[in-house]
C-alpha cells in the first residue's frame, strides 16, 4: 500500500492519473497539492491547497513513498518566460524536494519530447533543465515520461494542438501524438510495478506500449 504526492492533478494528464491513483487498491493515501481547491472530493485524497503551490507544499507533513508532478504549462498561457519558468521548472522541483523531505524514493514526472537542456528552444530547454534538476537529487528510482502532443479533453483547447494535431496522429514511433489517459496509466502501472532502478526516460511510443498492458491485466 503506497503514500502518495500528485501535482498537476488539475491538468489533462494528472486528471486522468488522480482519478486512477484513487480506484487503485494499492494506493492507500492520495496528498494533491494544487493552486485552487478539487472540484470534487474522493475518498483517500487529501487536497492542500494554496493559489502559491510551493505554499501548499509546505503543508504536508505525512510521509511518502510515491512522488507524481503532472505540472505544464505553454508559454502562451503562461503568459511569460518567468511564469513559465516557475511552473514548468521551480515548482517540479518544489514538489521533488517535499517527496524527498518525506521520504519518498520514487519519483514520475511529464516531462516533453525533446527536453534537452541545450534546445535552441526556450521551451524544450526548461523542460531539459528540470530533468537535469531531478537527476541532480539521486532519486533511487526517477521515471520521465516524454509524450508527444496530448490528447484528450481540455477545458480550454491549445491553438497549437488543434493546428498540429492531425500531422502529430500520423507521425511514427515515439513523435505520434498519445491519449493522455495512456500517460497516466504508464505513470500508474511504472509506480506499483516498477520496472528499473536509478533513471528511466519513456518516450510515447514506450508509455503506450506500458498503458497497454496495463490495460491487459
């Protein structure tokens, strides 16, 4: 039975992982930190909540053993480098640092294909500098997840994935575009049975290929 931290449980990926992390009989304890509270509440979730998330982190004072951060945003809605920053990098970060302030030894993250610290692209280099960043903590087990452009409902939909969305369904292997409920299964299924020790970088292809046997069990 494990203790876990969730970020992100607002947005698309971690919407989908919070309601698994709640139906999973593994999961005994559910902390979701986020910004405003849960629209609803469910049975083994406890919500701080904070509109400064890094002050909701502080909050939490139960031990855990499962670290998940579904944080992202787009420079768009960001609305600059800085808060882009904060979101995508310090607050990653932030939730790293309470998993391991508490005990966790197991950390997922939605990181992004082509996170590379030295991307040409401000928005690929953040995502590359926070990777460097959870790496740095010697985790004893980090899992990235890099999907492709998601899929799925949104509140709000992005001008760039509905531009891009049809080009990114028929691209090959690990740049075909992904459900992201197959992210969060992948997320679920490599936490309760994880598969490496140390680093572990899963691209689309990979997290579809793990949500798919999940969904076979």
């Amino acid at each position: 039975m494990s203790r876990v931290l969730i970020t992100g449980a607002t947005g698309l990926v971690g919407g989908h992982l919070l309601r698994l992390l709640n139906d999973d009989p593994r999961i005994s304890n559910i902390t979701a930190a986020t910004r405003r509270p849960l629209a609803a509440e469910m049975a083994k979730v406890s919500n701080p909540h904070d509109p400064q998330l890094s002050d909701a982190l502080v909050q939490i004072t139960e031990p855990l053993d499962i670290v998940f951060c579904c944080l992202g945003t787009t420079m768009r809605e960001a609305g600059s480098k800085e808060a882009f920053v904060l979101a995508d990098y310090t607050l990653v970060v932030d939730t790293a640092i309470t998993g391991q302030r508490l005990g966790a030894t197991h950390m997922l993250v939605v990181s992004s294909s082509g996170a590379n610290s030295s991307s040409p692209f401000f928005y690929t280099r953040v995502k590359g500098k926070m990777e460097e960043a959870l790496i740095a903590q010697q985790w004893p087990r980090l899992t990235i997840a890099r999907p492709s452009m998601l899929l799925g409902h949104r509140e709000s939909q992005r001008f760039n994935e509905s531009l891009f969305a049809p080009l990114f369904k028929i691209m090959p292997g690990k740049w075909k575009s992904i459900q992201a409920r197959d992210v969060a299964q992948a997320m679920l299924q490599e936490a309760v049975s994880p598969t490496h020790e140390g680093t572990a970088v899963l691209d689309s292809r990979e997290l579809r290929e793990i949500a798919g046997h999940a969904g076979d069990r």
